[in-house]
C-alpha cells in the first residue's frame, strides 16, 4: 500500500499538471504521458537513481534540482516540471517513486483519451484485448512471461492492435506488458480497465453468462448494480458455456455468483461430507 506521503506527492503533482495544461491538446497530453512514462522506465532500470531521488537526507528542493538536471533539455518543460514536483515529496520507499511515476504517466494517458473523447472505446479495446489473450495460451504465455524481452512483446502488441484501436489503448497495454505497479500482465490489464472506467466515473463489473445477454438485460443488470454501487456501471461481459447457465458479477472484491456450475459443486460437496 501506497504511503501518505507518496499520495500526497502523487496528489500534488496532478495538481502541477492540471495547472500546466489546461490549454493542451490530446496529442500534446499524449506526448507528455509517453515522456512521464519513459522516465517511469529510467527509474524502474536504476534502482540507484530512486534511491537518490527518495533520500530523506536531501531536501525536496535538491531532489528536484537533481531530477532536473537530468532531464532538462531532454523532455518538455511541462514534464519535468510535474515530476520535480512529484519527487519533491516523501517517498517511504524508492518503489514507491516508481509506482507514482507510473500512475502518473496513466493519468496523463487518460487525459488524453477523454480529450480525444475516446475513454469509452479505451475500456472497451483494453477489456476486448484481455479476452483476445485469455483466449489464446500460447499468446497469454508469451505477454505475461517476465524474461521476454519488453521490446518483442511491445512489438508483437502494436502489431495486433494496428489500425484496430485508440493509440491510447496500444500504449496503456504496453504498461501492462510492464508490470504496472509490480503486478502481472493480466491483474495490470485489469488494473488499467478499472483506472479508464473511474475517469469516467464508473464501477466495472465483470459479468460471466452462459450465453449472450439480451440488450434489455444488460441494462436491467447495470441499473440495478448502479442501484447497489451508487454510481453508474461498466459491464464487462464474458460468454462461458462451461458455467451451464445463471451467471457470476465481480465488482471490485465483491463476487456474486449464481451460476449453475456453483450450485452443482456445492451439491457435490455435500454429499461428498
């Protein structure tokens, strides 16, 4: 878990860049995010240079100093002075740098999205793309495997999603490819959905049904959990026959499952007793 101090630092570095770009375009919020995100990568290849820039023996005002010397001239003045801001504040651990940097990064992808008025179809391509490799073993293997180099899986991503979705979309995935936040590809995939449904100020649920759902059911299952949550829902449908029928609802660490499949291995349990 993130500390105080870190949401605090991450906190006022959006403020930063909220104030700095207000006027900015999608094309320059999204070249802002992928030089955020390359000094994500800097940081995640130098544990050296975390460790200098979370030092409690330096003052906020030299950590900075020492950020910007590395990166003035380098990137636009809007992101360096948005991370000077970030590492200017206290960081229990130089992981947590890292994690803000990142996050930082998705943000400014967001932004960019939904000033492109594209958010929606982002959540959309980002779920779409998780089922595309959940449905191929060969394919989830290799995205998910840590020791492949980052650059042939970034390389065989934009070639899947060439010309079939947002740039946004392409770019939040290679996050994922990652390890956004220390996670695994699929739980940073899923992270990233959830990120792209609250920018839109929704709850995802995940809905598993044995066969599609009608359109008239989709919208009384998404009233009745916006009833529950209190905010509008995203549903995320995914079709499995092997469940026989009913159907199964995550939102968040809620699970509620009625599915046919539960109640037979119930029974089974039962009278296995």
């Amino acid at each position: 878990m993130a500390s105080s101090g870190s949401q605090q630092a991450y906190h006022k570095a959006v403020a930063k860049l909220e104030s700095e770009t207000g006027t900015a375009t999608a094309a320059q919020l999204a070249t802002v995010a992928d030089e955020i995100l390359s000094v994500a990568g800097l940081l995640r290849a130098q544990p050296r240079l975390r460790r200098a820039l979370t030092d409690f023996s330096r003052s906020g005002t030299e950590r900075g100093e020492l950020l910007r010397s590395l990166l003035a001239g380098k990137l636009a003045e809007v992101t360096v002075i948005t991370l000077t801001e970030l590492v200017g504040g206290r960081f229990s651990r130089p992981s947590e740098l890292l994690d803000a940097t990142e996050r930082l990064g998705v943000e400014v992808v967001l932004r960019s999205a939904e000033k492109a008025g594209s958010l929606a179809e982002v959540e959309d391509e980002l779920f779409r793309f998780g089922q595309i490799v959940g449905g191929s073993a060969e394919l989830a293997v290799t995205l998910s495997d840590p020791g492949a180099p980052t650059g042939r899986r970034v390389k065989l991503v934009a070639d899947l999603l060439k010309d079939k979705a947002q740039s946004a979309t392409v770019r939040l995935v290679e996050v994922a490819l990652e390890g956004f936040g220390g996670r695994g590809f699929d739980s940073s995939l899923t992270r990233l959905i959830e990120l792209t449904a609250a920018k839109r100020d929704r709850e995802v649920a995940y809905v598993t049904v044995a066969k599609p759902l009608t359109d008239a059911d989709e919208q009384a299952l998404a009233a009745k959990l916006a009833e529950l949550y209190g905010r509008p829902v995203s549903l995320k449908v995914d079709v499995d026959p092997s469940i026989i029928g009913g159907v199964s609802v995550q939102v968040g660490a809620d699970l509620y499952d009625g599915t046919i499949l539960r109640r037979l291995n119930a029974a089974r349990q039962a009278f296995a007793k």
